[in-house]
C-alpha cells in the first residue's frame, strides 16, 4: 500500500482563512491610522475668551500628530481622528493654560476636532508674602499673574512665602467662606470686602474700613 502524500500547508483551509484574517486586519489598521482619509486637518475652538485660539491649536496639535513608531532619526506619525487620545489631549491644554478650568473634545468624523473651553473667572486678587499677586478664581486656583492690582477688585493676602501660577492658593471652603460675608456686607449694608488677611483667623477690611473677623476653620 502506498503512503499518503502530505499536504504542503498552503493546501490546508485553515491557512487561507488564518491569511485573508491577516490580510484583512492589516488593511483595516492601515486605515484605521494612516489613511488620508480619517487624518484630522482642522482643530476647531470655541468658548475662549482671554486666550487666542491659535495658542490652543499650537498646544493640541502636538497630541493630534501621534508619533506611532521611533527610532533615531526615523519617524512614523498619524493625525487619526481614531488614534488620538483625548484625555492626553485635555491634559496638555490644562497643564498648558492654567486660566482653562475646563476643556471638552468631540471628534467630528473624518478631519476635524473641537476643542470647547471653560475659562476661570477671576473672584479676587491674592498676594503671598513677598506680594507677589495672581488673579484667582471661585475656585481658589491662582491663575494668572498680577503686575497691577485692578481697581475695586478685592485683595487676599496669604503669609506663604510663595504662591506659583497653577496653584490651589485658597482653599474653596475659605473661598466660601469670604463669598459669604461679601453677599451679606452688601445686601445689608451696601459696603464691599477690599481686602482679606487669611490665615486661622480672617481679617477682612471693608470699602468702609470696616473690619471683619472671622474664624477660617469654622462655619459661618
């Protein structure tokens, strides 16, 4: 009895299906990451006010343009409307702007990107010790640097030695806290906060020269 060919493993079924898998797999990622067509070209902004929208698109176009594969002085990128990571993306622009307080992105298939921007606005000047002074919000974020302090904007002053661009400078139940006292001079008695001395007692001094202690560490 003569002994049975083997099949070369071409003539197996299983490899052409395993193949075409392949085949198809690789001609969707191609897609997916480098086809012209799901390349974002135009990153749209909306809702800035104090930022120019330039300044915007040059700090997400870095995130958008993926860098896929490095190696020396070789590179692969993508601008895939598929590949870009958005919380990368939200990240970059915050760390970027601290005068953003919030950022939303919403992918608009197949080229274009929307970047929505929520910038803070200011509650108050705050100073540290050496006076060195930044716009902060409701949030008590300190974000934007004071050279002049604006006329009728009301003052915090804080006995830390330093305050950087960025920082939580004031905490938010001290931000209510003072918020608090401010509605109630000025529904009451018409007079405003112009400036107050923070730390486990508050000082505020008012447009009177009232002056107004308050426990920090306690309820109102």
């Amino acid at each position: 009895r003569g002994l049975r060919k083997r099949k070369k493993f071409y003539q197996f079924k299983f490899f052409w299906i395993f193949l075409l898998v392949i085949i198809v797999g690789a001609t969707s990622l191609y897609f997916l990451v480098f086809s012209p067509r799901v390349q974002v070209e135009n990153i749209q902004i909306s809702g800035n006010e104090g930022i120019s929208a330039e300044d915007l698109r040059n700090a997400a176009w870095p995130v958008v343009d993926k860098k896929i594969v490095t190696a020396g002085l070789f590179n692969i990128s993508s601008k895939s409307i598929f590949v870009i990571n958005i919380q990368n993306l939200i990240r970059s622009i915050l760390e970027k702007f601290p005068q953003v307080q919030e950022v939303t992105v919403q992918k608009e298939f197949p080229h274009n990107i929307v970047l929505t921007i929520k910038e803070r606005k200011p509650f108050a000047t705050v100073c540290d010790k050496n006076n060195h002074c930044f716009t902060l919000d409701a949030e008590g974020v300190a974000f934007a640097e004071v050279k002049e302090i604006p006329v009728n904007m009301m003052v915090l002053r804080r006995d830390t030695e330093n305050i950087s661009l960025g920082d939580r400078a004031v905490e938010k139940n001290t931000i209510s806290q003072i918020s608090s006292v401010q509605t109630n001079l000025q529904t009451n008695f018409q007079v405003s906060i112009a400036e107050v001395f923070i730390s486990k007692i508050l000082v505020a001094k008012t447009s009177e020269s009232w002056a107004v202690y308050f426990d920090s560490e306690g309820d109102m």
